[in-house]
C-alpha cells in the first residue's frame, strides 16, 4: 500500500512511443520501431518535498513528469495520486486533478497566450473550479498570485499583455497561473533553462516559497544539477529511460555512487572554485533509446564496465538509507 | 599597436537605427587580444556581446553601423574596410562560431561538402586537395573520417558542433570568434566541446574571443575575460583577477548568481531591476539604478571609465574605485 505522505508514486512506468515508419513498413512488413522513452521507473515525491530528475536529453525526465499528469500515455505501470490510482477515464475526477496538479513549461515565449492579457491568462483556470467569483474577488486573487510571483504591484500588470514581458516576468506569470489554484503538486519543466543567471534564482525561490507557504510538492526537471542541487530535497539521475540513482541533493552532488552520476557531477561548471578537480569526461553520447544496449544500458560508457554488467542488468537497490543505486559494482573513482 | 597583439579594439561605437530612434549595443568599447590568447565576453542578455563580435567581422544587421572607432587586425583597421574587403578577412583571417550555427547546416547537403565549399570560396585549391584538408580537420576534431560524406541528420548534436568548429579552422584563421559556443549542448557534450576547445588551442596556439551568458564556461575557456553591461566594459582582467578579486558591483552579483556545487549549498541571489534602457541611457553610471554599493548623488551624474587598479590589466568602471 501506499504511504500515506506521498503525494505522487509511481510503479513501473513505462511510457513507449511508437515511430512512425511509412504505411510499407508498418501495414506489410509490420515492422515496429519502439523508444522505450521510460522503462520500469518507481518513484515517490513526498508532500511537500522538492524532487528533481537530472539527465540529459533523452533520459526520460520530461516523459516522467508528463506521464504523471496524463499529458503523455503510459504503456504499463501504476500512478497514485495522493494514495490513489489516477481515474484518466472519469471526466469529474480529471477535472479535480487538474486543479490540484500543474505543469509549468520551460519556454515562456510560447506557453503563453500573446492574445490574452496577463488577467485573462492567470484568472482562466478560476474559471473552471467550480466556484462562481464576482469580478472584485477575482482581480484580488490574480493580484495576489502576481504579487506572490514577484510581480509588484499586481495591479500595473493587470492589462499587459505577453509581449510587453520579459522572460523573467513571463515565466512569473506562468507561476502565477499556478499558484492562483493552490496547487498540491506542480511539474516545473525546465522552467529557468530559457533565463538569465540574473533572474533564474528568483524564480526558483518561488518554488522554495511556495513549497514552504502551501506545503506545495514539486518535480523539478533540469539538466543543470547545480540548480536541482540548490533547491531540491532529493535527486533523481536519469539514464536512457531509468533513474540510475536517487538520494538526497547533497548525497548526490558530493557522494554519488553510479558511474553515471559521478561523471555528471564531475563535469559541472562553477564559477571560481580554485580546486582542479578530476572530471570524468565521458566518451560519445547518450545511445538511441531505441536501441539501448544489453545488460546495464550505460556500460557501452561506463568506464567502470565488467563482463557481468554487458548481459545483466543492474535493478535499483538501496546502499545506505534513501539512497538507491542501480549498479553492479558501485564505488568512488578517484 | 603592439607588437604582440593580432587585435585592439579602440573606443569602438556600435548603433542601430529603429523607428524609436538610435539604440547604443556598443557604446565606447576598448579591449585588446594577444596572439594565442582566449578572451571571454559576459554580461546579461542585451548587454551588447554578440554586437561586439559581429562589429569584429562587421556582420551587423542592415540597421546596424559602427559610428565610430578603430578595430585594428594585426595593424590593419576594419572598421572602414567595404563588404568586399571583407570578404577576404572573413574565414581566411577571422572566422566565427554562431550562436546555434550546428542547426543551420544544410540538411540536403553532405557536411563534408559544405566544408569544402568554404574552404574552395576562399582559397584556389583543388577539390581533391579541399577533400583530404576535410578529412584531416575531421581528425583534429574527432570525427570519423568515414563520415566525410554523411549529412547533418547522421550526426548527433556534439558531433555538428564538432563539424562547424572543423569549419571555423578551415582556413586557418589567427582568430576565431565563439558565440555561446556550449550553449543548447548537453552537459557531457559540452565537457567534451570545452575539451576540444582547450585541446585546439594549445595545438594551434589559436586566438579566441568567447561569448557567453555562463560566466562558468569562462573559467574553463578563457585567459581574460570582460564583463560587460548596457554595452560597455564593466570590468576586465585575468580570470583569476575579476572572480576572485572582483570589483564592480555588477560583476559581483552576476559572480553570486552562480551556484557552486562543490561549495556551500546556499540559495543564490538575483540581480534586482532590469539593464537600461539602450535607447534613452541614464547620464550617470548605467548600473546606478540596480548598485548595492552606490556611493551618492555621482554615480548617478557621471559615468565612471574603465581605468587600471592594482593589478596588471585589472581595469574597472566603478565611482567606487577611482576615489582610491
């Protein structure tokens, strides 16, 4: 059963996704192309709790966060939302979810409607939750989601549209979206990629903010693992289609165990840290998930690689408390 | 000019004409480049980098114009040089990276073709001869020589960067300019690249100008680098100078917006406000309006000029410092 202070679990999901061949192929030699884009992957995201999943492209990070809010369709696989199975097929209850699961997108520039004022933008989902507001109550409830946004005063920006934003401002609006429905849990996909350094730590600290005002939960998706580092409670390391390893920020950015995830913290550029460290630059890159290889799917790189991890693969297994790791032979390379 | 610098950049003005008016990117910009050195150019979006570059190799837009100084190229100055002078500094002398350029391959033509075709623009060799220089920069920058004739859609993302830098160094160029040349890359793409960048130059003692947005590429790429703010030098120096000895305000926020993974884990803090308006800029100190360390009524009349503290080359901007 499930615990009960998990907002999200997820069991075993898998997400294919079927490519497109040609009528040929596909009716007459019935030839299949599969991308296993997320294979078999258990995760769990606590109330309250910021998880982020770091990979590269093609991990499966962003199918993750889009299969759990049914914006991609699983293959197999079981999805709870707060202690119970996600009712895609019912109308009322995906309409409840909705209200209380929210997704923000990394590209500010074209999740936003260029045609609707910043008020029509951030007063649309109030529209759907089955509340009437008068129009008095609805303004003060989009200033107040501005306001928590960062963008002061609300009320000069009541009647702005998209265009007249920066990206910065944009994406608060897209937070302002979100919180203005109290959500439980949000999926936050890559949403400071497209940002100046100058403003990105603004934002994330909305995301801190709102996790410690409303209790908020969020699946934060990046690349950058010094920014999941910053705000997250635990991270999850992607591979082609698996979580490799998961632990708490700190764990991973200073003890990781898989090859994988010492490679990509090695790698991290900072600014002004006068220890040369050793870094691990692996060779090639990610292989296509729709071939992906044999055993262990990251020995084709791992610089670690024995015979055993070519034909077997490696499930996740807990090294020490919260902290799983799925490999063979997981240890420090110094 | 001096002897050891292939290129000085003297009070250099670049503007652009919109209906609003006159937009200052670059308005007085000096540095110089010594042979064999790797300069970084950083700032926020806007702040007149790419400009710099594009003014380098004058590739500026059709509303753009450099209304005033000097870009002299080892001795000779550019600034006034026609488009068709141009044409013969471009890739022969200077070549650049663009920002996003691994995208804009020609998908229906073979990479290694495209290749060849600059190097045969600017150069009277033969195609048997252009071929065999594609297959050696193919060696240089780690490409299988066996995919000489494959198109774009066969590489991977790290390997068209690979392509467009092997075509920068077509011509053997003294300088190549990189804009944002990791951006968009994965991160153990990008570790390669930085490796690949850091390995070229000591092989071909390559002079280089980055630009980027990510001060922490800087530190891996770059000998000096120039921070620059509504289209000025805001400070300039050895890397091991601005982060570690910092001056400006500026370069100060932008160093603390940067979260060090190996450090301490403690939130990192934005720069408040917006950069200026370019179109209509404050009379004083451009980055009054958004300082912590504003020191009265002067910053906001005059503006400070780039002038050397302390250690060598370290120059700065800043009211704060000239009083010292």
């Amino acid at each position: 059963m499930s615990e009960k202070n998990n907002i999200v679990e997820i069991k075993d999901l898998k997400v294919d996704f079927q490519i497109r061949q040609g009528f040929v192929k596909e009716v007459i030699k019935r030839e299949k192309k599969i991308v296993k884009a997320v294979d078999r992957v258990n995760l769990s995201i606590g109330k309250g709790e910021i998880v982020s999943l770091v990979g590269e492209s093609g991990s499966g990070k962003t199918t993750t966060g889009r299969a759990i809010l049914q914006l991609a369709p699983k293959t197999s696989g079981e999805i709870l939302f707060d202690g119970k199975p996600i009712e895609a097929k019912s109308g009322a209850y995906m309409k409840a979810f909705r209200a209380r699961a929210q997704m923000i997108f990394q590209d500010p520039y074209q999740s936003l409607n260029p045609r609707f004022t910043v008020t029509d933008i951030v007063a649309e989902p109030l529209l759907f939750d089955g509340t009437t507001y008068s129009e008095e109550e609805r303004e003060a409830r989009v200033i107040e989601a501005l306001e928590f946004a960062g963008l002061k005063p609300g009320k000069d920006f009541l009647n702005r549209y998209p265009h007249e934003l920066s990206g910065g401002q944009r994406q608060r609006v897209s937070i302002a979206t979100c919180f203005v429905m109290s959500p439980d849990f949000i999926v936050a996909d890559e949403p400071v990629s497209m940002l100046d350094a100058s403003v990105r730590a603004d934002i994330l600290k909305l995301f801190v903010e709102m996790k410690t005002q409303k209790n908020t939960s969020l699946m934060f998706i990046t690349h950058d693992l010094s920014l999941a580092w910053l705000i997250s409670d635990r991270i999850a390391i992607m591979y082609l289609g698996k979580i490799v390893e998961i632990g708490s920020a700190d764990l991973i950015a200073g003890k990781c165990m898989h090859p994988y995830s010492q490679a990509l913290t090695s790698v991290v550029t900072v600014v002004g840290d006068r220890n040369k460290r050793k870094r691990i630059v692996l060779e090639g890159e990610t292989p296509s998930p729709i071939d992906i290889p044999s055993g262990c799917r990251f020995h084709t790189r791992c610089p670690l690689v024995q015979e055993r991890c070519r034909v077997e693969s490696p499930e996740l297994r807990e090294i020490s408390e919260g902290h799983f790791v799925a490999c063979h032979f997981p240890e420090r390379i110094e | 000019m001096e002897r050891d610098n292939i290129l000085e950049v003297k009070d250099l003005k670049t503007y652009f004409k919109i209906r609003e008016g006159i937009v200052k990117a670059v308005d007085g910009v000096s540095f110089e480049l010594k042979h064999g050195e790797s300069l970084g150019f950083v700032g926020e979006s806007g702040c007149g980098k790419t400009t710099t570059a594009l003014s380098i190799i004058k590739l500026l837009s059709e509303n753009g114009y450099i209304e005033s100084g000097k870009i002299l190229f080892g001795g000779e100055d550019l600034a006034p040089l026609s488009e068709n002078e141009m044409l013969s500094k471009r890739w022969n002398d200077i070549s650049m990276i663009f920002q996003g350029s691994m995208n804009a391959l020609n998908p229906v033509m073979k990479v290694g073709d495209q290749i060849i075709e600059a190097i045969r623009l600017h150069e009277p060799v033969d195609a048997k001869e252009a071929r065999e220089r594609v297959e050696r920069l193919f060696k240089l920058v780690n490409i299988d020589t066996g995919l000489v004739d494959s198109y774009p859609h066969e590489f991977s993302g790290g390997m068209r960067q690979r392509a467009i830098i092997a075509m920068a160094l077509a011509c053997n160029p003294s300088l190549i300019i990189g804009d944002e040349p990791t951006t968009a890359l994965d991160v153990m793409v990008q570790a390669q690249i930085i490796d690949l960048i850091n390995d070229l130059r000591q092989k071909l003692n390559m002079s280089m100008i980055i630009i980027t947005h990510d001060l922490s590429i800087i530190s891996e790429v770059c000998d000096r680098v120039a921070v620059m703010y509504a289209g000025k030098i805001v400070e300039i120096g050895t890397v091991e100078e601005v982060i570690f000895n910092y001056k400006h305000p500026y370069t100060e926020k932008l160093i603390k917006a940067f979260p060090n993974i190996f450090g301490e884990r403690e939130m990192v803090a934005s720069i408040p406000g917006v950069p200026p308006n370019l179109l209509d800029p404050p009379k004083g100190c451009l980055f009054a309006a958004r300082c912590h360390k504003k020191i009265g009524d002067i910053c906001d009349r005059i503006q400070p000029e780039l002038k050397e503290i302390g250690a060598e080359g370290h120059m700065v901007a800043c009211h704060l410092w000239e009083a010292n």
